[in-house]
C-alpha cells in the first residue's frame, strides 16, 4: 500500500528525499505533501526553494499554503 501523505523534514535534502521517492509521486501516490525546507542548507547544496516547488509543480503538485519561520520554510503541497 502507496502512503497517501507524507511529511519531510531532513535538515536541507529535501530534494534528495523527493527524487528518491519519485516513483510515489505519480497520480493514485502521495496526495499530500507537508515539507519543511531549511533554506541554508538547501543553499550549500546549490539547491533553492523554487526549484524544489517547480519539480513537484511538473509532477502535478501546488502549494496549498507556505509558512516562513526563521530560516526554514514550511510548505503544504496537494495534488
């Protein structure tokens, strides 16, 4: 059985987590995301907040909501 949420919160490899997990991210997969983003460590990773959006945007995801707090950014996507 498929999770139908899943929650990440790992400390700046969020877009790690998300290509290894890619194959649940497919219509009748996770249909909800909650992802906490730590942008500094996205940063060092040469990674950003938008290209995470935009890779699960391409995979038929939107942000229900974003919340800032600190130096981590916390988002809810849905399919």
């Amino acid at each position: 059985m498929r999770p139908a949420v899943v929650k990440i919160d790992v400390e700046g490899a969020e877009a790690d987590v998300l290509e290894g997990m890619e194959g649940l991210l497919v219509p009748g997969g996770v249909r909800e995301l909650f992802v906490e983003l730590h942008v500094p460590a996205l940063e060092r990773l040469d990674k950003s907040e938008s290209e995470i959006a935009g890779w699960l945007s391409e995979r038929g995801y939107r942000s229900v909501w974003r919340r800032v707090r600190d130096t981590e950014v916390h988002h809810h996507f849905t399919r």
